[in-house]
C-alpha cells in the first residue's frame, strides 16, 4: 500500500509505501481511510490486526484499543505516523516520517537530524552510511536513552536523507536494546519504499 503528501507550493509528492499485514497507516487527520472519526477506525483496525493474530484476548484488544485512541488523537504537521504491529501479541512500536523544506549543508543537517532528540540519550549514537532505493544515500543511528520512571534503556532507529525539496528523518522507536536487531530489517526495508517524486 502506498500513501502520498503532496506540498502544493513545490508539487511534490512522499510516496510511502508500506506492508498493511504489518503496519497500520495513523491517521493526520479525518476523515482518514473511509472513516468520519476515531471511533470507527479504532474498532475496525482493532478487529483487522485481531483477526491476524494467533492468540486475541479480551485484554489484549482492550490494551490495543486504549493505545490506537491515544495514536489517533495525535496528529502532528509535516509528519506520517506508522505502528509496527504484525499481530496482537507483539509490542507495537512506532515510526515517524518527518519531512521539512531542505535547508543548509546537507552532510551537517543529516547528523543533526540523527542526533537531535527531545530525550537526552547516554551516549551519541554511531552513525553509518545507508542507501535507500527511492531517497539514496543517508545516515542511520541508534539512540539509546533513559526514560524517566523506567530502569531500562530505550533503543531508537534514526535515519535521515536530503532528496530534494525535503530533508526526511525517519524515526522508529524499537523498545529496548534487544529490540534493535528484531526491527533493523523491518524498518530498512520501509525507509526502502519512501520515495520523493514530481506530483502528477
């Protein structure tokens, strides 16, 4: 499935394709895929992602409903919001695709985009070179962080790009440290199908 942003002023598109049997397109606004609100996208991504599961508990969906209501009332600007969640009983994790107008040295605004956080991280995360096919050469890190309240560290993909008119920073938030080589392939494979092209 591919969904599209088109920037009016410099005609434009983010094309962002994505697996729908593993991740669920958030809403940026309403009406969003065939639904007027959030109540009626709530119950019936519930039940989609419910009826790919091997196991669905009453606790389990009511957990999944309490975490899409949050999703779905969260909708900021210049940015496109994907959960990682294949089936029920895996921790959701959740993907940002951040875009602005490009601005400065690029080799500067990638690391920065790589090392900005709104979350003092323990240490500056290593930075390496990726290739994507639709966006091509970025940064990828990892960032890990304390969060306040929990004893464990958290672990972030980051990855950023100049594909012009855009500077793209992608974010995928993958639990903790152990999380990182479970999700690395899923998140490069979905950087992979992000492309900026004319608007047709």
């Amino acid at each position: 499935m591919t969904e599209t942003d088109t920037d009016a002023t410099t005609d434009f598109d983010i094309l962002i394709g994505h697996d729908p049997e593993t991740w669920v397109a958030l809403p940026t606004s309403w009406p969003h895929d065939g639904h007027r609100a959030p109540r009626s996208w709530i119950k019936a991504t519930m039940r989609t992602v419910a009826e790919r599961s091997e196991v669905s508990t009453r606790a389990s969906r009511s957990w999944l409903t309490e975490v899409l209501s949050a999703l779905a009332r969260w909708s900021p600007e210049d940015e496109r919001r994907y959960l990682y969640l294949p089936d029920i009983a895996t921790p959701p994790s959740l993907l940002r695709v951040q875009y602005g107008f490009v601005g400065g040295d690029r080799d500067a605004a990638l690391r920065a985009m790589v090392f900005d956080s709104d979350v003092a991280g323990v240490e500056p995360p290593v930075v390496e070179q990726v290739e994507a096919s639709g966006l091509g050469q970025g940064l990828r890190g990892v960032r890990y962080a304390a969060v306040d309240g929990d004893a464990g560290l958290h672990a972030t993909l980051v990855y950023a790009f100049r594909a012009e008119p855009y500077d793209l920073r992608v974010t995928c938030q993958v639990g903790g440290p152990e999380g990182v080589l479970g999700m690395i392939d899923e998140v490069d494979a979905f950087v992979d199908d992000i492309s900026v092209v004319p608007a047709a």
